[in-house]
C-alpha cells in the first residue's frame, strides 16, 4: 500500500444511512479509492470469503440475525482476512462493551453517533498504524 488513498478498506454496516455516511467520508473526505460494503457479515463472507485481502474493517456490532463478535470470530479464523485491521463501529458504547470488543480480538472501536471531523482524525490515525479504541 502506497497510503492511505489507496487502503483496501470494508465497511459491514446494516443500517443504510450510516453505511451512506461511513463511505462518503472514507471516499469523499480521506480519498480512499478502495472502499467497499456490504450490510451484512453473512453477504460478506459470501461474496470475499477467500478472495481479497483488507487492510481495514470496519464492523458494526449489532447487526440483526449476527452480531459482529460472531463475525470477528470468523475473520480471525479466515487466512486471507488474518492481517486485516478490524475496527468495531458501534453505538454499544459502555466500558464493558469495549472491553468484549477488546477481549474479542478487535483492534479498535469508534462509537457512533460518526462525527465527521473526528472519524476523519480517527481513521486517519488507524492507517498510520496507531490504536484507536474510542467509545466517546
């Protein structure tokens, strides 16, 4: 990777205005130029089990019918997803839910509501290689 425009970046988000949201600022804002979605693990796991590489994920949590401590599970035991940085995104913001993310294998956590101006900053820091676990 040459930087962070050209990142390989997912985005599993269930909820349409936040998966909107999320893209516009990897995209539009940052200039990642590799940026894809799916709104749902099972469709991801589908359609890139095995098949590409991520340096970025990030996973929302509550997704209905599976959850993202389901899905880390799952990209932890994939070889191709292994290396990837995962990143829980999630309106689970209490102390305990960070610290199961943590305990799950996750390398970060963003909370929502997304703020622009620090999503920028946070994604910004992860790709540089620094740890953001960021609930507030």
């Amino acid at each position: 990777m040459d930087g962070i425009q050209d990142a390989h970046v997912a985005v599993i988000e269930d909820n349409p205005d936040n998966l909107e949201l999320i893209l516009s600022i990897l995209q539009d804002i940052i200039g990642i130029k590799h940026c894809s979605s799916w709104m749902s693990g099972a469709a991801f796991f589908r359609e890139v089990s095995h098949t590409r590489a991520f340096d970025l994920i990030l996973l929302d949590i509550q997704i209905p019918r599976e959850n993202g401590f389901d899905l880390i599970r799952r990209i932890r035991q994939d070889a191709s997803l292994q290396s990837a940085c995962v990143v829980a995104v999630t309106a689970n913001t209490a102390q305990s839910d960070v610290r199961r993310a943590h305990e799950a294998g996750f390398n970060g956590f963003i909370g929502k509501p997304i703020r622009m101006d620090r999503f920028v900053n946070q994604i910004t820091r992860i790709m540089a290689g620094e740890t953001v676990w960021e609930p507030r």
